[in-house]
C-alpha cells in the first residue's frame, strides 16, 4: 500500500527533508540510493517522497535503512529535463516537484531537494513559496571548491536568473553572509564582487553603484567587504563569497567544470602514454585519489535557492547516490539550523540599515 | 650609439615584428631574452624594438643571436600596469607603446607585440590603428586549452569591451573564423555563441538576435555554426571558436586559469602528503610534466587584437621568456599570412553577404 496523507507526520520530533524523486537524469533509484546512505549515515533524518507511489514504494521497501523513515505521496506527473519553464508553470499541478514545494508550503517539512529541471524548480517554487520580502531576485547559491581554510567558498547567483541590478546584487550579499554563516560555519565572512578587475573604474555601472552599497553594508552588518574579485579569485583563499549575476556565475561554473574535466583528461592520457607511466600511475593512485577527493564536486553538490519563504536544494541532475546524498546533508545542516528564518531576518536588517545609511555614504564609502 | 632611425629598415625583405619592450611586469630583460628564444628558433624574424634605447642596447648587445636582427627606437616613457586608459590616452604620446604602435601604422612592421597594460593597449591601438571597416567593437581573441584535435580553442572577446551587442558578437563570429583559419590552420572551424544553456530560449534577447544573425551567415561564409555553447564546451571538442561579451569572456577566462591552478596545487599538496607519495611523485614526474605541457598556458601567450588596421598581440604581463617567445612564433605566423588584410576582407565580404540575406531568412534559421 502506498502511503498518500496529505497531513504527512513523523511520530518522533526528527527534522523532515521533502524529497521530489523523478526528474532526475538517473531516475528515482539513485535518489532513492542518496536517501539510503544519508539514512545510514545520519539517522535524524526523515523524509517525505514525492513521486510515483508505486514505484517509490517498491525501491524504498527494498531498503531496511529506511524503514519508517519515510513517507510517500504520490504524484502521478513528472517534470522532464526538457520542458520550457513557461510549459511549466501552466502544467505544474500534480508533478512530483510541485507536490515536494508543497511540503515546504504546508510546513510538513523545512527543505526540499530535487534533481530536476533548474528553470522549472525555480519557477514553481516562486509561485508555491513566494519570495522572501525585500527580495526582488532569488539566487541559486553553490559551493565551490577552494583554496580556502574550510575548502570551499560560495559564489551566487549561478543561474536563478540572467540579470541582476545594483540592489539585486546587494541583497545577493546578504544572503551570501548569512548563508556563508549557516552553510560554512564562517562568522565574518569575506565577500567579493565578480568582475573584470579589481580597480574602482572597471566593468559595468551596476557594479560600480553596487561596490558603493555594499561597501556601505559591511560596516553595519559584520562582514567583510574585500571589493571587487576577478575569475581567478573564485577558486582562492582571497574571498569566501562570490558575487555575481546569473548569468555571468553561470558560465564561470560551467567554466570551472569543464576545466577541471579538461585537467583530468589530459592526466588520465599522460599516465596511459607508456608502460613506465602506467607503474606510475598505480603508484600515484592515492596520491591522486586524495587530490580528487578535494576537489570533487560530488561533494558539494546542491545549488540552494535562496530568497525564497523556503529553502529548496537543486541537485545535480545527474547526481549519483554520493551526489544526492550530499545534497540531503547540506538540507539537515540547513534544516536544523533554521536557515530559512535566519536568513529573511538578515536580509530585513540589512535593507533596513542600508536604507538608514545609504546615500549619504556612498560616494564617500567608494573612494574608501 | 642608439639607433634612432625613423624608417627602420632591414636590408633583407624579412617577416618584422614590432615589440614594445617595456611595460611588463618583469620589465625589459624577459621581453629581449623572448626576443632572442625566438631569433635562436627562427632566423628569419626581424625586430623593431621600442623602449629606453640605452637600456635595449645593452641588453640586446649581450645577445649574439640578436645581432643585426634588431633595430631600436628610442621612447623615453612607459605606460605602468596601474595607469588609467583615460589617463593614457591624454599622454600616451611618447610612449614605448605608442612608438611600437607607430612602425604599423607606418608599415615598417606587420604585427606589434607588447606585454604591457591591457585596456591602455587597446585605447592607443584604436587611436593609432583605428577599427577596421565595418567593425564597431574590435574583440581580443585568445588561445584556450581543449580536447580538440588541435589542442586548442579560440575565445573571443576576453575583454576588449565590457558590452557587445547582436551585431558585434556577429562581427566576433566573423573575425574568429578568420583567426582559426590563420591562427590554428582549420579550413572549416565550428563556431559557437556562449550562453547559459543550449535550448533556443536560454539567455538575454541580444544572444537570440545573434543566434540568427550568426545561422544565416554560416551558410553564406564557409563556417560551421553549432548554436549556443555553454561553458563547459569551453575546453571540450565540441566548438573551435567562441563567441561572447568582453565582460563574460574575461570571467570565463580567468576563472579558467584559477581552476587550473587550484588543481594544480591540491596535486602538489597530495604528492606532498606522505614519505611513499613523494616517491610516486619522483616516478609519475615525466607524465606530470607532459600533462602539464599539453595545457601549458605559456606555450599559447598572446591575445590578438582583431578588427583593427593592423595586428596587436598582448602578451601576459607577467610573461617569462617562453611566454614571450610564445607571442613573437604567433605575431610571425600571422604576418606572414597577411592576417590583418585577410581578417578585414572577410567582415567586409561577411556583413555584405549578411545585408542582402538578412533579415529575409533570419527567422526561419532561427529554428532550424
């Protein structure tokens, strides 16, 4: 029988993740399989499923792990990879995705993770959660590999949206602090502006006019402005939070990616390229092991919509069971640590203050 | 005695190539020790060499290889890393790089190099060259690393502009396939615009503009266009040539080189870690070193300044001798193919060609 309440609750007081299933590249079984591991790791966590019932009971059932730790609600409809988001915020009702956003809505449970379609989980989870007030934009947030103290910094947006204004930019800080705080354990993190140079007169007006506002911020909302950051910056230890429009942190994501890919092609080819190499290789196994470990962004996978009277997880879409599992972690942290709230108090303060402060500041904080 | 001759000439009808000796970050002894790496390879490069002409005869006396190959042009100033283009162009008159600028405009060199400030290269090439015909933004075009058959991509603009509009990322199309032809020697490149997705409707409204702009031009100019990239094509297989904005071009190319070095330093630290790794370091050594040849940045130093009445190559400001060396076997190549005029054959013969297709068939490419 496939468990279908609408008043989904847990006997024990347990801190519950809304997980939808389907959309992902790998079906629901490596989400299943992410949901097992994290179960196995950390059993605090429980859930709520959103997808096919019949098959989620099946694979869940399959798994002792999970045993009474989750509940299933069925959604017959799913979102594929490929749908425009315009189709689907007209078609939404009824797909797995809405009814995990649900969750959230009802206070069922505190995050939601998803594999899904970006585009689709963003637009539905501004009609299903609305957005946080105060905030124009949300922003996807992500991890990234660093040379970093804590081995990552965060940058935003990478996508939720392709443009961002001087104001957007500047709550984009605030939301980079207080999620630095909650999702790093940072207590004064340092935030950079991503653009073409690090010198006042460079890159576009928006920048110039929001180097002015945050500068202005920093000062009343205990963080660390370093200016602007370059490209290069985004991997180094000069910086924990990124700041940037969703398009331009887009493509540097996807920059980022590809090049680490490109790295590690060329290293796989150089050990294949004779016998000798290959003995080295075996033993550079560990060594090489451990460098991938650090960098792997399995690790880190889930880009947090923040912004939102919610907190939704993107994972990647073709998260394996580490990936997913990741990604459920990151939702508990965020979960138990009442993110959400935490961060629509600091984004209020922080416009408060600036509102307080700013422009009789400005030109005098920029030359500073 | 300083040669101080306003028509340097040689005696022999050689390939000369115009370099701004001073600027660079590690001042005039990297760029004379390029000079003389590349005059040891390749006999056949003459050079105009422009900066403090007591110094440069001192140094290029030192080096037999150079003897009779250089002529130098005595400019007492120099424009420093942190100046101003605003500031440049009310003084830059006078300059080593003004003076390298001025023997292509005079003809008595084909190709200028210098290592010096970026954005003021740009503003005196634009004053001392002026654009192209038919070209409204010139585009600074380098060389990527990538799983291409060639071993490398081409990006274009990384940074000559912070803004482009549809018809310039058109003009980029256009002007990057003139450089993959004489730069990489590809008689067909594949073209690719840089956006945050593949699908038709990713993006802002000035990449959709181009995307049709572009697909009725492949057909007419004898280039393949693959569509929207994403930045993780980048370093891939899948393009030759990308087109983007100067400010997104700039991020992706920096963030790309920030990787690289992020990977490259966990490696280190993970061959550092125990007694056994750092023998396996010793044996994987010889691989290590190919891997990091194939994607050596040095060994493609030089972004070429396109759509301009002449060539200008910028090489790294922190560029060793092997950099240098690197730009000077490019500014060669492209000299002796007639670069410059080709390049400004093609736009004419592009924006043509798109005048009397465009906008008749525009929308029905669109959706092919």
């Amino acid at each position: 029988m496939v468990t279908s309440t609408t008043d989904a609750q847990f006997s024990d007081s347990k801190t519950v993740i809304s997980v939808d299933v389907m959309g992902g590249d790998n079906g629901a079984v490596s989400v299943v399989d992410g949901m097992a591991k994290s179960s196995g790791i950390n059993p605090d966590i429980r859930f709520i499923a959103h997808g096919d019932g019949e098959e989620l009971k099946r694979l869940i059932d399959r798994r002792s792990v999970l045993r009474d730790r989750v509940v299933i609600k069925h959604a017959a409809k799913v979102i594929d990879m490929h749908t425009r988001p315009s189709q689907v915020m007209r078609n939404g009702e009824g797909t797995s995705m809405w009814s995990a956003l649900g969750s959230i809505r009802d206070r069922e449970a505190s995050v939601a993770v998803s594999c899904g379609n970006t585009g689709a989980l963003m637009g539905l989870s501004m009609i299903r959660l609305r957005r946080t007030p105060g905030i124009k934009r949300p922003a996807i947030a992500i991890l990234w590999p660093s040379l970093n103290l804590q081995g990552f910094n965060v940058m935003l947006d990478v996508g939720a949206d392709i443009r961002a204004d001087a104001h957007d930019l500047k709550v984009f800080a605030l939301m980079g602090v207080s999620y630095a705080r909650n999702g790093l354990g940072l207590n004064r993190p340092r935030i950079g502006l991503l653009n073409v140079g690090t010198e006042n007169h460079k890159g576009r007006p928006e920048l110039h006019e929001a180097n002015d506002m945050i500068t202005a911020d920093a000062r009343t909302n205990d963080f660390e402005y370093v200016g602007f950051v370059e490209g290069g910056d985004i991997p180094s230890d000069r910086v924990d939070v990124i700041v940037t429009d969703g398009f331009t942190g887009n493509v540097a994501l996807k920059t980022g990616e590809g090049t680490a890919l490109l790295v590690g092609t060329r290293m796989r080819q150089a050990f294949e390229y004779s016998p000798l190499s290959r003995i080295a290789s075996l033993l550079a196994y560990t060594s090489l092991r451990r460098m991938r470990h650090r960098i792997d962004p399995r690790r880190v996978n889930g880009g947090v919509f923040l912004g939102l009277n919610g907190t939704v997880i993107k994972s990647h879409g073709a998260a394996d069971a580490t990936g997913v599992s990741a990604a459920i972690k990151l939702a508990f942290q965020l979960a138990e640590q009442g993110f959400t709230e935490r961060l629509a108090a600091r984004v209020a303060s922080g416009i408060q203050n600036s509102q307080d402060e700013y422009p009789a500041q400005a030109d005098e904080a920029a030359n500073t």
